[in-house]
C-alpha cells in the first residue's frame, strides 16, 4: 500500500482519556460555582420552581436546610435572592431580607460566602426594577440608586459577604462602596451585574422571584436594561463599574452572550461571572428530560465553553451538582 503522508497530526491530542485531560485547555472546578438560591416570605414550606428542575423556593426555615444539603454537595459559594410578602411603590420593607441573611449566617458563618441580589424588582408593585416617575412611564436612576444604597448598607449590616446589584442603575456602584466603606464595612465585596441584558431567558426565574413587570405606563425593562445587540454598551458599562469599585463583573446571560464574556475579560484583570440564567437551564433541563441529550454532560458543555470564554466563576442553578458530576467525568 502506498504510504500517506498527513500533513498534520492533531488526532493524537484525542487518542486517550488521559491525554485529553493534560492538553485540555479548560480545568473546570467546583469551588469556581456559585448556587442561587431563592427565600420567600409568603410561603410556609418549600416550592419547586416550574421548568427548573431541582430548584425550589425556600421559606425562613427550609432554606438552612437547603443550604446544608448543597454545603455537603461541595456547594460553599452562594447567591441570595430574598422575596417580600409585600409589594408596594415606596417605603420599601427589607426586613425579612435582614433577617434571612442573619439566620443563614448565624447556622453557617463562614463555612459559606454568602451574596445578596440587591434590586427593587421583587419589592415593587409595578415590578420593575426601581422607583417609576408618577405617571410609571419612567424608571427614575437617582432616587432608586439612592435607595439600593439604603438596602445594602442594611444587608451589610446583617452580614453578608457581597453585595450583587441587579436594577443596571447608572452610578450605583460607585455609591454603594463609598457607603459601605464609610461605615466600616469595606471587606463586605461587590459583584456587579455590569453587563445584564433585556432578554426572553428569564422566565422562570421571574416566577421563582414574582419579579415581572406589570402592564402599565412602562412595560418592559428594555430602558434600562441592555441591548442585545450592543456590545460596545456591555464593556463600556463593565469598565465603568471597576472603576467605580465593583470587585467582580457579572455578564447575564451567559451562553448566548459568550463573545460579551470574552471581550469583558480582554479588559479587564478583574475576575469575570458569567450567569448561566433560568431560562438557559431549563432549555437544558427540557432536552435531558426529553432523553434528547445527557443531562450532565451538556450542563458540563455549557460550563466548558463559558470558562473558555473567559468567565472566572459560573453562577448556575445545577452548582449543587458540579462536584459530583465534575469528579465523575460526566463530559
């Protein structure tokens, strides 16, 4: 037979298990994930959330329990999304978010990292993401960034270990840090949703947080929230947010939105989050479910391609699951 010659030999790289895992480019890690989780004033035991697999919403007692599940899990990084009982458009009530940060750190200290979401969303009758103008065909930037302020100095106060703004109000990075280190609270680390866009992906979440807009003067978040198709928009807003003192800068979503996470990381030295959202997950949950895809596997896929995008930490509702599914070579 005549002898071939190959021009390459790129096939060896692939040859074996074990040689796949030293020319690897991507070292996923469980101590890199963050597990949200949901707490909601209104309910007496646990929900689970539709369309999303494994999570539920969790009262004031269920959520410790919740959370010593995940800590034996290997889960040790968490993000918080406390729910109100009551909405309203003003004078806004944080107490019962106080007070589930006090419980989970006073069961856990700091065998966790703790953060909070900080947004109005989950607070407002209209159920947008700040204070509206009188006639609700405006979302008002000062006054809500004044009042996030407020509530993170609260959570601050209660212990949390970061605090996560949310609403993609102008300036209020820069406010929270100066007023967290005016009262003494500057080891209290900031994880910026710098780069958040309007998107179709967050519907089940909404559900777990009773966080959708309303019908009124103002019916979606598309004013405040970024453009899909505006790249320049996302770096320049997570550039800012450094430099006003954000510690970590977030993109969601994540796996639509890998080509932002890269060109976030290309600017900055800050570690970068990417948030693989409710609706990204249960588009995962739906093709396992449907025996169309290997559910690990592809939750392991999706985590490959954001680290090797760029991101330094994945925030995903299946973080409980990495540790096992990581050390099992699921992918």
């Amino acid at each position: 037979m005549e002898k071939i010659s190959y021009p390459g030999t790129q096939r060896r790289y692939r040859a074996s298990e074990h040689i796949r895992e030293l020319t690897s480019g991507v070292r996923l890690s469980h101590k890199a994930f963050i597990q949200p989780i949901f707490v909601d004033a209104s309910v007496n035991q646990h929900r689970y959330v539709d369309g999303l697999k494994d999570v539920r919403v969790d009262s004031f007692e269920s959520v410790i329990q919740t959370i010593h599940a995940d800590v034996e899990a290997g889960v040790t990084k968490f993000l918080l999304f406390p729910v109100p009982s009551k909405k309203s458009a003003k004078d806004f009530d944080y107490s019962f978010a106080v007070s589930v940060v006090k419980n989970i750190k006073s069961h856990f200290g700091d065998r966790i990292w703790l953060a909070s979401d900080l947004c109005l969303c989950s607070y407002t009758s209209h159920g947008h993401c700040g204070i509206l103008n009188k006639q609700e065909t405006k979302l008002l930037n000062n006054p809500t960034v004044f009042e996030l302020t407020r509530y993170a100095s609260l959570l601050a106060e209660a212990g949390v270990d970061c605090i996560a703004p949310s609403d993609m109000m102008d300036g209020r990075i820069g406010a929270i840090r100066v007023t967290l280190d005016t009262m003494g609270y500057d080891e209290v680390s900031i994880m910026s949703y710098a780069a958040k866009f309007s998107s179709q992906l967050y519907g089940p979440f909404r559900d777990a947080c009773h966080s959708a807009p309303k019908s009124g003067g103002l019916q979606n978040r598309k004013s405040y929230q970024m453009d899909a198709g505006n790249l320049n928009d996302a770096i320049a807003s997570a550039l800012r947010d450094e430099k006003e003192g954000a510690d970590i800068l977030m993109v969601k979503p994540a796996a639509l939105y890998t080509d932002v996470i890269k060109a976030v990381k290309q600017q900055t030295l800050k570690p970068v989050a990417a948030y693989h959202v409710s609706g990204e997950y249960a588009s995962v949950e739906l093709l396992a479910e449907k025996g169309l895809a290997d559910r690990a596997a592809l939750h392991l896929e999706v985590w490959t391609a954001l680290v090797r995008s760029g991101a330094d930490i994945i925030i995903s509702y299946a973080a409980r699951n990495a540790k096992q599914w990581i050390e099992e070579k699921k992918y």
